[in-house]
C-alpha cells in the first residue's frame, strides 16, 4: 500500500498505484490507522475482497501480511 486516508463515512481508504480499497466506517470499528501505517504502508499485503457477479467490489474483508491477519470481519 502507498497511502492510507481517512474517506467519506469514516471509511479507512487504502490506496496504491493502480486501485483504491476501503474498510467501511473502519475508524468506527476502532481501526487504529497509526498502527495500520506502521503495519502495512509501503508492504505488500493480501486484501480479501468480495467477488459480485460482474465486479469486484472494492470492500476490504480481510487484510493480512504473511499469516498475521491484521483485520477481518470474518468471526
């Protein structure tokens, strides 16, 4: 990831060359984004996104760095 931003909704926006990725209303999940810029910036992560019938969606389910998952909504 090259930038991580604060978005519309409190969204968590990740952002690299070619694509933008968020987490939705990830400051109200209590996503610390400290943390996720020392986490991930400028590393190379696994996002987990959804796959709809056309598109796939911009929406972070999962991000993780090797095995560390460093967020989920999956429980």
């Amino acid at each position: 990831m090259k930038s991580i931003t604060v978005g519309a909704s409190k969204d968590i926006r990740f952002h690299d060359d070619n694509n933008n990725y968020y987490i939705n209303r990830g400051l109200e999940l209590g996503i610390n984004l400290e943390f996720l810029n020392a986490k991930v910036l400028n590393k190379t992560v696994s996002l987990h996104v959804p796959k709809m019938l056309f598109y796939t969606s911009k929406h972070i389910s999962q991000i993780t760095l090797g095995k560390e998952i460093i967020f989920t909504e999956f429980n």
